[in-house]
C-alpha cells in the first residue's frame, strides 16, 4: 500500500507501511536495537516540499536514526513511537528550514493547534509550511521566505486537510 493510499484512505495515524502488509515483510528489515537510553526513529524515502508540493512516490523505511529518549519527552514533548524522519526540499520556508533538511515529525498532532510548522498532504502531495489557526477555524499557511505569499484556507477546507503532524526539530549538514 502507497503512503498516497494512505493519505487518502485514514487520515494517516499510522505513517508509513503496517508491520503486516506483504511489501512490509519483503522490504522493512528490523533495526538492531539501540543503546541503552535511546530510541530508533524509523527515516522514510519521503520528501516534503516547502513549496506547492511533493508528489509521494515511494515510503520505504531507508534507516534510522538514535535519539535520546529522555530528550525526545522532555525537550520536544514526544512519545519516541510517535515519530517519524523525512526530508525537505524547496526554499519556501528558508531560513528556519532549508533544502535537504531531515525534519522529525510528531505524528500524535491531529489538526492545527498552535502557531507551528506542520506537515500535511494535499491532492497526493506532502507538503511543509507554517501554519496558523484563526477564530473563525479558517488557517493561514504560511512561508518563513518572505519571497512568498501566504494562503488562507477557509475552515472547511482546512477541516479536510490531512495533518500528518508537527515538525518538532529539524537538522542538516553543515
């Protein structure tokens, strides 16, 4: 099952491929547990486009990545199981994120609840922007690259977005 079918069937409360699936078993191997006081976060062959959207293509698990788990729940308030990586490309949300940006992803985050980066799927594509709730539950999506215009989404449309959940940490290659 594609992460695109996913997306359109649930509103992606699990990421990626269930442990039961055939592709799963065939393509997923386990990883080798990590040390004591930390846990594994699984990295998807995923990208998010910080522009008008990335068209998923694939949703392989390609590694993972040790994080303490002490810092995982006290410093981002996470529950390390909640957690996925993927990566970010496009400019729009430059200078807090930049092109090839691994971006840690809580995906316990349902829906719009504070001024925050999150991100969401539309039309198939994944996509990463800042995001505001309003009082009237319209949402402004915003661009940190002030080269780019933001966009209100009026509240039924931004009901029926997909969150897939809240960017709690970025990190990149110097």
């Amino acid at each position: 099952m594609l992460l695109s079918d996913l997306i359109l069937k649930q509103r992606l409360d699990h990421w990626g491929i269930g442990s039961d699936s055939d592709v799963a078993r065939h393509t997923v191997r386990e990883p080798a547990q990590p040390p004591f006081g930390f846990v594994l976060v699984p990295r998807y062959d995923v990208a998010a486009s910080m522009g008008n959207g990335a068209v998923i293509h694939s949703e392989q698990v390609v590694d993972h990545l040790a994080f303490r788990e002490e810092w995982v729940r006290t410093e981002l308030g996470a529950n390390p199981k909640n957690l996925v990586l993927i990566s970010a490309i496009g400019d729009s949300m430059e200078p807090t994120l930049r092109a090839g940006d691994l971006l840690l992803i809580d995906r316990s985050t349902a829906g719009v609840k504070q001024d925050a980066i999150y991100a969401f799927a539309t039309n198939n594509e994944l996509r990463v922007k800042r995001m505001q709730l309003r009082m009237d539950g319209s949402v402004v999506v915003k661009s940190d690259n002030p080269q780019y215009d933001p966009e209100t989404l009026s509240a039924d449309i931004a009901s029926a977005l997909h969150i897939v959940g809240r960017v709690v940490w970025s990190g990149r290659r110097m």
